[in-house]
C-alpha cells in the first residue's frame, strides 16, 4: 500500500514521497482510495484525551475513502478545523459526488462537529451512524438553516456487526462495536486497502511539534514501549482498566485482529500506524498490558485526574 503526503492548501495537491516531511494536511494512504485529512491540535493539559502532564502536539484525523462514483468520510473533525477539512475534501472529490459520512462517536466533537456544516455543503448521500435519531445529535447552529438540514438528511442505522457497499465497484466496508469503549462506538475495516479504524484506541503517540510527523512506519525506529502504552491508557479516559475484567476485552479485540488482515491502524487522533510489523507490534503492546490489568492480577480503584501513574 503506497503512502504520499498532499497539500490541501493547492487546487490540484502536490504530492510529496517523504512523510517525514508531513506537518498537517492531506496524506494518502493508499493513492486513490484512502486519505487521511489531517489538523494538529496543541496538548496543553487542557485535552482529556491525553495525560494532563502531556506537552506537545497531536493532531485530529479524518478519513476520506473514494471511489469513481462515490466518497466516505470517516468523523467530521473539530468546528475550528471545519473550513480545513472542506477544503482537504474539496481537493479530493469533484463537485457533487455522492459522499456519505460516519461518525463513529456520537457524542465526541472530533467525531461530529462539523456534521451540520458538510451536509449543506456536499451532496451528502446519507449519515451512518448507530442510532436512528443521530441527527438530534449534530445541531451545533452553524449555519442557520442547519436544523432544516438535518431534518432532512438522510440517516443510516447500522447494527453492531453490518457491512456497508462504498460505490457500485464493490468495496465493502466492515462495520462492528468497538471492543474496548466508553461511549457507543464503531470501528471500520476497509478491505480494499486493509486499514481498520479505531476511533479513540491506539491514540497513544504524540509528537514535540505540530509538524509531526504523524506517520510511522516500518521504516521508522518507534520507541514505544508496553509501559508507554500502560502510562497513556491509565492516565486518560481508560484509567478504569486496572482491576477491570480485561480478559473479555481482549479477546474481542483479539477476535477482530484474527479475522481481519490489518496494515494500516486508523485512529481518530494521534498518529497513523502503519504496515504489518508496526500494527502487529502495537496490537501486542496493547494486549500486554490489558492481560496485565485483568481483575485477577489487579485490584480496582477510583484515580482521579490529578494523579498519574
């Protein structure tokens, strides 16, 4: 799978083959199929997502899967990044093709925000989401026919375990429940280019400075260790798992890995992951330290934000 890197700010993007070189915009995870749509974000202990001690720069991803005939993003971005993100996907589809979206937390700003602003945009086919009332969920008053909008768009439930056809070529995209979660969430597996998006799981690598870079590859010498994973799972929205029944957790994590052949690791924030040695690496980061939280092994206690382990 080929990885370039765009410039959203040029009417036809340029593409440069150094992703290093990455600060912000438009990279192309698999060229003309697969773009991530990329805004850094500074982590000044005000993001919950992160330690509060954390210092630095991550940055929100969405993801735009394209087809001759059709387009998908995947999560609408923050509201202070919208004009960004129309522009990014302005750069990559012509005028009126069909694009659906799918948010996959319903109640998380990264995911939603700009839900409203992208329907009276873009030709929006339809809004997947979990729950049939999602549109009650998008009215931020952006625009001041949003509410009619969102009235009229059209909604597309899906189940826990669904399958969902991107344009008439027969890319299938797999839908299931996230298998570690706080909130109603989806992950997604495109078979075209064997990348699975994780949502608000393996976020856990940020950078110095807003220029990155946000891609790590085989090639990349990645220090991350099972104890950094551990740090940033305990001191974020996942402190819960120490002492929590993390052995059911894993195999439903396990199970998607084994069915699904994963290149590419797609989270909705924080660094893209990519190729087989550097997915398997942190998949088995991550189940290190969940068989180490299991209630058997750990007793449960209530951390506050204050304190970090």
């Amino acid at each position: 799978m080929s990885m370039t890197i765009q410039d959203a700010s040029r009417e036809t993007p340029a593409t440069i083959h150094n992703p290093r070189a990455f600060a912000g915009g438009i990279a192309a995870l698999a060229d003309d199929q697969l773009y991530a749509l990329q805004n850094p974000f500074a982590l000044d202990g005000r993001v919950s997502a992160y330690p509060a001690s954390t210092r630095g720069f991550s940055v929100a991803n969405c993801y735009l899967l394209r087809e001759p005939d059709a387009a998908m993003l995947i999560d609408t971005g923050f509201g202070k990044d919208e004009p960004a993100i129309r522009a990014q996907i302005e750069a990559l589809i012509a005028p009126g093709t069909p694009l659906s979206m799918f948010p996959l937390r319903l109640n998380e700003f990264m995911s939603i925000n700009n839900v409203e602003s992208f329907a009276g945009h873009f030709n929006v086919e339809t809004c997947y989401t979990s729950n049939p009332d999602a549109a009650l969920w998008f009215d931020f008053g952006v625009r001041e026919d949003g509410r009619s909008l969102l009235d009229a768009m059209k909604i597309t439930a899906v189940t826990r375990a669904d399958t969902i056809d991107l344009g008439k070529l027969g890319r299938t995209i797999d839908v299931m429940q996230a298998p570690i979660r706080l909130i109603a969430t989806r992950w997604l597996y495109d078979r075209a280019t064997r990348t699975l998006f994780s949502s608000d799981m393996f976020t856990h690598l940020w950078r110095d400075t807003a220029t990155g870079p946000w891609l790590v590859t085989d090639a990349d010498n990645d220090p991350t260790t099972t104890r950094d994973v551990r740090s940033f799972m305990l001191n974020t929205r996942y402190w819960w798992l120490e002492g929590a029944p993390t052995d059911a957790i894993r195999r439903g994590i396990g199970e998607i890995f084994d069915k699904f052949d994963v290149e590419t690791l797609a989270p909705g924030y924080g660094c893209i992951l990519s190729g087989r040695n550097v997915v398997a690496r942190h998949y088995q980061m991550l189940d290190d330290f969940l068989a180490a939280c299991d209630k058997s092994r750990m007793d449960s206690r209530y951390v506050t934000r204050d304190e970090e382990r």
